[in-house]
C-alpha cells in the first residue's frame, strides 16, 4: 500500500511540474506573439506584401491569390448545413 501511496504522489508532482512547464511556454510564446504583432501596426495592409509594394498590379493579383487560396480551402472544408 505505501508503494502504490509513494507512486501516486510522484506521478502526481510529475504531473505538476509539467503543467507548470507548459504554462510557461504557453505564456513565453504568448509575450514573442505580441512583440511580433507590434512590429506589423498597419493592419489594413495586404497580407504577404512587403511594406514597400506599391504597385498596384501586384496587390491585385496578391490579393486574388488569397482569395483563390480561400476559395479552395472553403470549399474542401464539410459542410454542417447538409
């Protein structure tokens, strides 16, 4: 009975300190999300396009991409209202 009692407790203490690992992982990748999202402020800009792209033939044809590329993923997703 002690062994399965001492067994329990060190899973247990295991479990823990895992959990507080990936807590602090979760919040470390969090605090480098939102460093990153304060670089990139101007968020009505095309997605993908550097911020010096100012030709509007390539936004155009960025932009129809993106939306090809959700077309495409849209449609291959199922559907819920069948």
């Amino acid at each position: 009975m002690a062994i399965a009692a001492i067994i329990y407790v060190s899973i247990s203490v295991l479990l823990v300190i895992s959990a507080g690992m990936f807590f602090v992982k979760a919040i470390q990748s969090l605090m480098n999300k939102q460093q990153i999202s304060h670089k990139y402020k101007n968020t009505d800009r095309v997605m993908f396009l550097p911020e010096n792209a100012k030709d509007p033939l390539a936004i155009s044809n960025r932009r129809a991409e993106i939306i090809a590329m959700l077309e495409r993923q849209f449609a291959s997703s199922p559907s819920s209202d069948s």
